[in-house]
C-alpha cells in the first residue's frame, strides 16, 4: 500500500513536476489530511483529502510563469496538468475556481 506522499509524488511526477515535502505538507494540512501524510496509507476510502491536497497543488503550479533562462528552461505541459485539475475537481465536488483570462481590448 503506497503513502499519501508517494501518491502525491507519482502524479505529480507523472506531469514531470517535482513538489517539496514542505509543499506536499502545506497542502494536505490545507486539504484536511489527518495523520502523517508520510506514513499514512493511501486508500480508496479516504481519497477525498489527499485528491484536495493534490488539486491545491496543482492550482499552485498552473498560477507559476514557465521559466526560461539561457539554456536553462523549466515548464510542462500546461494543457495536460489543467485537465488534471478539473478532473479532480469534478471527482471530489471542488469548484473549480481557477481565473479565465478575458480580451477586453474592444472596450477601450
């Protein structure tokens, strides 16, 4: 049985987005996660905390610029981790709040 952690880890690493514990743990505390997300078990059962925690996460990293740097660059696929999102929105009943960006150019 994996951990919350590994759980939070394998979709994130799945995306190619590294989270630090200190994120991992802001977020399940945020999401409700009881326990020790390091040891406590992912089940079915209890899913709804940690899929929060990974949705409050998610939110994080869509709201980051991509960096780009001389040879250096890190992004990801933004199209994939925003459908990530409202699907784990719509499974665990989240409003998906995430802002539109609107051209209001013509009123000016």
């Amino acid at each position: 049985m994996i951990t919350i952690r590994e759980f939070l880890k394998a979709k994130l690493n799945r995306y190619g987005i590294d989270a630090s514990d200190n994120e991992m743990e802001v977020a399940t505390i945020d999401a409700g996660v009881t326990g020790d997300y390091t040891t406590a078990p992912y089940e079915a059962e209890n899913a709804t905390a940690p899929k929060k925690a990974l949705v409050f996460m998610v939110r994080d990293i869509l709201a980051q610029p991509d960096v780009s740097e001389g040879e250096y660059s890190a992004n990801w696929d933004r199209s994939s981790v925003q459908k990530l999102h409202d699907s784990l929105c719509r499974e665990i009943g989240l409003e998906n709040t995430q802002p539109t960006v609107q051209d209001l150019s013509n009123i000016w």
